[in-house]
C-alpha cells in the first residue's frame, strides 16, 4: 500500500515527529511500557524457588521445659512450587498482557497526538487563508466606499448609499479582527503540541496537500481495523481480565509444594549438630475470607465478559470513522472543485454588477451583495480546503497508521 500526495510535503510530517519526540504524554507511555516489560520479568521469576531466613532470639525462664536449648535460632528456607493448578501460567499471561496493553496505549496516545498536530494544522491555515481572503474582501470593500464618496460627492447617490457601504466596511473589519484572533490562537495551540515556536512564513511555504488513498474503502476498512491501537489495546485489556479469572479460578485448588530448610540451633534442646536439614511436602490454600474465592471469581468472569464487549465497541467506532472519513474526503474533492467554480463565476458577477452599476443598470445595494457574496464563495472555499487537508490526513492515519509521518 502506497500514499500519493503531489508535492508531498515535508511540514505536517515534520510537526507530528516534533509533537511525539516532546510531549510528555509519549514520555510517560513509555515509562509505563517499561514498567509492563519488568512485569514480563517478574512473572517469569515466579517459577523459581523462594528463598527465605529468619531468625529468632528468645527470653524464657530456666525452668520452661520447651526453652532448654539454643537462645538463637536461625532458619534458611527454599520453597519451589510443584502444582499451583495454573495460578502461575495466569500470571505471566497477564505480565504479557499487560506489556501488549501499554504497548497499545503508547501507540494509540501517539496516533491521538499526530491526529490533534493535523486538525490543529488545518484550522491554522483555514484561518490563515480565511484572513487572507478577508484582507482582499476589505481592500474590495473599501474601493467601493471610495467610489460612493465621489458620486455622493457629486450628487450623483444618496447618504444612504454611503451609509450601507461604510456598514459593510465596518462589518468587513470586525471580521478580519476575528480572524486574526483565530490565526493567533491556531499558533498558540500548534505551538503548545510540538513543543517549539511556529515558523507560519517557513509553514505557509509548503502547505502540505489533501492526501489520496489508493484503496478501496473495504480495503481502508480492514487495514484501519488490523491496525488500530485502539482496538488493539481492548484485546489487551480483554486479555488481561481472561488472566485475572484464571488466577481466580485457581485459588479453589491448593498450591503442592517442596520446602527444604536448614536449621542453626534449636529452642528445646540442645544439639550436638550446628544445623539440622529438613526436607518437607505441603499444600497450602488461598480461599480467604468466607466464600470469597466465588464472589471474587464471579466478578472477575464479569469484568472479563464486559472487556470483551469494549473490543466490540470500539472495532464499531473505528468502523465508523474511518467509514465517514473515507465518504467525506471523495465528497470534498468533488465540493472543492464545485466551489473553485462557484468562486470564479462569483468574480465575475462582481465585475459585471461593478460595470452594470456605473451604467445604470444595478444597484448598489445589488454591488455590495454581490461583493459580500464573493466574500462568503472565498471563505467557504478556504473552510472546504482545509477540512479536506484534516480528514484525509486523519483518514491516513487510522489506515496506515504513524508510517505515514516517515513516508517518504
């Protein structure tokens, strides 16, 4: 699977690497991955023999029959379980669980990272280019308050007339304020995700391109589903309760045992021997208190049904964005084509009310309508743009996940 952009360009790719290699929250995922792989480790250990000293001292009465011996007594214990009905197995299986779970959630937090760098990029330039747009709707505007002056000056137009245009222009001004505003704040949030001051002169160079997916949307479906860290994480998670049962589960047999020991000395009599060597066969229980052990089961079965039911969920959500996505970018390459149009026809209509008005033939209130018109055409095709800029990258990214920043 391939992705085809035209000029591919290098300033969203590059955003999205600067936000993961500083954000704290990639920081912390990792932290926690590292956490799971020494779980891995600690689970696997669990298999070996525990070892174990004690040692005591006591104080009794010469003439406490139990206390004729040794004052200290020291205790060296190795402890290997033979049978723990699977308590062990579970519990490596949820070390390594746990490890895919973080895993998941490392990746997820990294593709929710590069997905906020996309909006956030898309609404920058949709202001952006809003402002832009606006700029030239105030310079067109402005021209037409020129020109009014001068007929109102020569009497050739009402106050009125003047009155609507200053209105207008006062209208238009109010909105590029806005927009500037919006600029602003899109900086302030893209600056905040990367880490580092935004370079809008260096960013607006190379504006990054809608983004084709040369698959069909079935193909888009299953690639999104195989690979989303989202779905992967509720398997893990799925796992990890299926594990918990199972040690559950085996709480209501007992652990079989081998423990050897080795005695130094010994509280009721005295010994020839500086140690004695012991070797013992046991069972030992965990069933807690009263009937604990079932409810403690039944809730675990419960917890396990219901994470099942959370991969459903999620594989639905997935579903459905990436399938709304998948629509809404062929729908706005047509729209932005439409509107491209609508744009052009609109730039000429204003020419033509601009001609038709000094012959008498339009009004001026028909020439600032269509001026605000074209206006409206300009920022709606800005708005359009942008968003196919966000969705097609977002739909990337559910598809051929964070390889898309490193494509080439």
């Amino acid at each position: 699977m391939q992705l085809s952009c035209a000029g591919f360009s290098q300033s969203l790719p590059k955003l999205m690497n600067a936000a993961l290699l500083s954000h704290p929250s990639i920081a912390s995922q990792k932290a926690q991955m590292q956490a799971a792989e020494i779980g891995v480790e600690t689970a696997k250990w669990q298999y070996f023999p525990t070892p174990a000293i004690s040692t005591e001292r006591v104080n009794a009465v010469n003439t406490d029959p139990f206390y004729r011996g040794d004052k200290n007594v020291t205790t060296v214990r190795l402890q290997q379980p033979l049978w723990t009905n699977g308590r062990l197995t579970a519990g490596k299986d949820k070390a390594l669980a746990t490890l895919a779970f973080e895993t998941a959630d490392l990746n997820e937090t990294s593709l929710q990272i590069s997905l906020k760098v996309a909006q956030t990029y898309a609404d920058l330039l949709a202001s952006h280019w809003r402002m832009v747009s606006t700029e030239q709707s105030l310079a067109t505007h402005q021209k037409l308050r020129e020109q009014v002056q001068r007929r109102v000056d020569l009497g050739a137009q009402s106050d009125s007339d003047l009155q609507l245009a200053q209105t207008r222009l006062d209208s238009v001004k109010s909105d590029l304020s806005a927009a500037r505003a919006r600029v602003e704040s899109n900086a302030v949030r893209l600056k905040q995700l990367i880490g580092q001051p935004i370079n809008l002169t260096e960013l607006l160079g190379s504006v990054s391109k809608p983004l084709n997916l040369p698959l069909t949307q079935v193909q888009a479906l299953e690639t999104a589903l195989a690979i989303s860290p989202t779905i992967q994480k509720s398997r893990a998670q799925s796992q990890i309760q299926e594990a918990i049962v199972e040690e559950n589960r085996s709480a209501l047999l007992p652990d079989v045992y081998v423990r050897a020991e080795r005695q130094y000395g010994a509280f009721s009599m005295q010994s020839s021997n500086s140690f004695e060597d012991r070797f013992f066969v046991g069972l030992s229980t965990q069933l807690g208190a009263g009937l604990s052990v079932l409810t403690n089961l039944k809730s675990a079965q419960a917890r396990s049904q219901a994470a099942k039911e959370e991969v459903q969920t999620q594989t639905l959500t997935i579903s459905e964005q990436v399938l709304t996505d998948y629509a809404q970018v062929a729908r706005l390459t047509e729209q932005t084509q439409a509107l491209q149009s609508a744009l052009t026809s609109q730039e000429q209509v204003m020419l033509s009310h601009d001609r038709q008005f000094l012959a008498g033939r339009k009004s001026w209130t028909e020439v600032l309508n269509a001026a605000r018109e074209l206006a409206q055409a300009q920022a709606q095709l800005t708005d359009v743009k942008a968003n196919h800029i966000a969705v097609s990258w977002r739909l990337a990214l559910f598809v051929k996940g964070l390889d898309i920043i490193n494509t080439p």
